[in-house]
C-alpha cells in the first residue's frame, strides 16, 4: 500500500484526522449544534431516498454526533419502520424501536435498544425490490463516498454480511467533517450519500 492510500490529502493518518474531527465537533456550542443538525435532518426529509423508503436504520446519536433524536421522531411520525443499532460479542445487529423510550446504556454509555430477537432487522424477510435507508456515523468523508469511523468496523462488517441487501447508505456531518481526500481500503464501504447542512450529495446511487 502506497503512502498516498495512508494518508489524506493533507498528509494526515486516519488517526490523525479523528482527532481532528473529534477537536472539531467538541468546540461546536450547543445551540450551533442544534441548529445544524437541524438543515441536516431538513436537506435529508427532502431527499427521494427519505420520502421512498419504509424503513431507516440509524445510529443513536451520542456525544457531539450530529443528533439523530429529532430525525428517529419525525421517521416514526411518518409512519417508517425505525431500527437501531446494539452491539454484542462485537458484532452488531439493528432492533426496531417503536419510540425512544425503554433504552438502555451500553458499558460505554451509549443509548441502545434491548435484545430483542422478535424485533432485530428482518434479514430473513428482507425484499430484494425495497430500499432501507441507512444512516451512517463517521468522523470524516470525502467526495467519493470514502468514510472514516470510530475504529469499531461494525458497519463495514455489518453490511459486508447484508451485502445483498438494497441499503441506502447515508451520511449526515456538518461541512467541516467532508474532506476533498481521505485514506480508505479496498473493504471499506462507500456511502452513497453526504448530507450536510448546506449540501446533498448523491454518489452512488444519484438522484
């Protein structure tokens, strides 16, 4: 692997540049935070990948994330099916939630839902004509859909193994966290979608 393929287009290690993100998001005040998280929910509902879809599997948003609380409400109120993510044994699987209420804390403390297996994602009945809107969490992308996450892989894993399923995978960041290059490898997952709170950008799939 050249260095190139190491490094961003800044000369910074994957390493690096989640420190850098991670200083970023930290600094961002509350209510500045709260409003971008805003246009991004905003520029999402507005998308053909949001209105079309019957489900959304998303990430439940802790820390400095971009919030996903207000976006899980709204997709319940619109009368989507909405699951989200546990992990266990380091793998991870998405349960359907009927509300925000009834989750637990992990031993990291983050929110989750309860193990219940009449309510995991429904690999088994999965339709090969439906699209699942995924949101995915990062600390970086670039504009070809590269990501960089925590360090975890559960989601390269998690959808390597669903890879025949028609999963929309979306990313919502504030512009700061989209980079023109990032260092990716050959199995990690492309997104076919960046939202921020001032763009769109469909790359995968288009619009």
């Amino acid at each position: 692997m050249s260095v190139k393929s190491r490094t961003g287009g800044d000369g910074m290690t994957k390493e690096q540049i989640r420190s850098d993100m991670k200083r970023k998001r930290s600094s961002l005040l509350k209510a500045e935070h709260r409003k971008r998280s805003r246009l991004i929910h905003k520029k999402l509902f507005e998308t053909e990948a949001y209105r079309h879809c019957s489900s959304l599997l998303t990430y439940l948003s802790f820390g400095d994330e971009v919030d996903t609380g207000e976006l899980i409400i709204k997709a319940l109120a619109d009368h989507k099916k909405v699951y989200v993510p546990r992990v266990d044994k380091k793998e991870m699987e998405f349960y359907e939630i009927p509300n925000l209420e009834g989750l637990i804390l992990s031993k990291f403390g983050i929110p989750e839902p309860e193990p219940d297996q009449n309510r995991i994602f429904p690999a088994s009945v999965q339709s090969q004509l439906e699209d699942y809107l995924m949101i995915v969490p990062g600390l970086a992308f670039d504009l070809s859909g590269n990501r960089i996450g925590y360090g975890g892989g559960y989601y390269d894993r998690y959808l390597s193994r669903y890879a025949g399923t028609r999963f929309i995978k979306t990313a919502i960041a504030f512009d700061f966290q989209l980079m023109d290059y990032i260092p990716a490898d050959a199995a990690d997952v492309k997104m076919d979608y960046i939202i921020t709170p001032t763009r769109v950008l469909p790359l995968q799939l288009g619009e």
